[in-house]
C-alpha cells in the first residue's frame, strides 16, 4: 500500500506539471500560426523544423528548471522583465506576418529561403517557451526545496518527465496543424498569416501589459 501511495504521488507530480504547462505554453495557438510562418518550407523540412522546436522547448524549459533561479539572479532579470521582453519579440514577429515586405521576398534567394529556421525563434521561443511556461518550471524548482514529501532529485526528475510529455503533446499537436496546408492553399494561407500576424501583436501587447503590470505593483520598483 505504502508503494501505490508513492507512485500516485509521483505521477501526481508528472500530471501536475503537464496541467501548469499546457494551458499557458498553448499548442493550439502556435499550430494556428504555423502554416503563416513556415509557408517557405516543404513538408519534410516543416515535420523536421516541429520537431527541432520541441526539443528546444523541452531544453529551454528544463534548463530553467535546473538552474533558472541562479541564470536570472545571475543576470538580474526580474519576471515581469522576462514578460516585456518576450511581448516586444512577440510583437516584432507579429508585424512582420501583419505586413510582409513583398520586395524582400522577391529577391531573397530561394536556398536561402529554404535554409531558413524557424524551430527555436518564434516556435520554440517565445511561442512555447514563453516567459509564462519558464516562471512556471521557476517556480516549481523552488517549492521542490520546500516539500519533504519526496528527495529533491526524484522532484527534479519527475518534473523533466512532465516537461517531457507536455513536448510530446505539443509535437501532435503540430504536426496535426500540418493538414491545413492542403486545405487553404497559398492565398489562404497568406490570409491565416496576416491574422495570425495580428493576433501575436495582440499576443505581444498583452505579455507587455502584463509585465509592466506586475512592474508597478513591485515594491522594490515602486516603493509606495
């Protein structure tokens, strides 16, 4: 009994992670977006590029989780820091898709067109490893150093595990996205991408918003 106890208490800690993750990191609206952003790419280069980016997710996510505390104690950088950025990044990516300068397209060299990346900026970071999904694995580090329920490396490991599932589930989510590209064809997928182009600068603004709210309600920012 003692041994069923622990392992619904480990899995406990795996779903726990994949519920705090995949609302926020939201698969759905990056798969909303991708026909817009890798309208460049074949089919077997886009499947490559999903797949790169939730390897990156999974990394960046895991590597916070490890040493994410001590990078931005290092650094100095506060959350609602790391939220205004990742808006201003969102939002840059948002205006190229909003308005796409035709000309450049026109003499940019196809290879290089080809060649071009989008697994780790924008899909992976900030899409998925956004400033949300890493203040949530943050904040998960430091309460593993507060519970006495289970050793701190067993909390490391089942957290890597749920972040592991969560870029599981990410990766069928996208590649299910791959499916409107037969669907909308090019003047439809031109027309997804300037909506999605729109939505990321609202996205983008909001992540600001938000930021600059937490920001002013800081005491050490604002001191009343």
């Amino acid at each position: 009994m003692t041994l069923f106890r622990l392992v619904l208490e480990y899995l406990s800690y795996i779903l726990t992670t994949v519920t705090a993750l995949l609302p926020i990191i939201n698969p759905l609206s990056t798969a909303a977006i991708l026909p817009g952003i890798s309208v460049h790419l074949s089919e077997v280069e886009r499947k490559q590029q999903v797949k790169l980016a939730c390897y990156y997710m999974a990394g960046i996510l895991i590597t916070f989780l490890m040493a994410g505390g001590l990078i931005m104690d290092f650094f100095n950088i506060s959350i609602p820091g790391l939220r205004i950025a990742g808006g201003m990044v969102v939002i840059y990516l948002g205006f190229r898709m909003l308005f796409p300068d035709s000309q450049a397209q026109v003499d940019e060299n196809p290879e290089q067109s080809a060649r071009r990346e989008i697994a780790f900026t924008p899909l992976a970071m900030p899409s998925m490893a956004g400033p949300g999904s890493i203040a949530v694995v943050i904040s998960m580090s430091s309460t593993l150093h507060s519970q006495r329920h289970i050793p701190v490396w067993a909390g490391y490991f089942l957290l890597v595990l749920g972040i592991a599932a969560t870029a599981f589930i990410c990766w069928l989510t996208l590649r299910a996205s791959s499916r409107l590209f037969a669907v909308l064809g090019d003047e439809g997928i031109s027309a997804i991408s300037r909506i999605m182009g729109f939505m990321l600068i609202c996205i983008g603004v909001q992540f600001f918003i938000n930021g600059v709210g937490e920001l002013l309600h800081d005491a050490s920012f604002m001191p009343r």
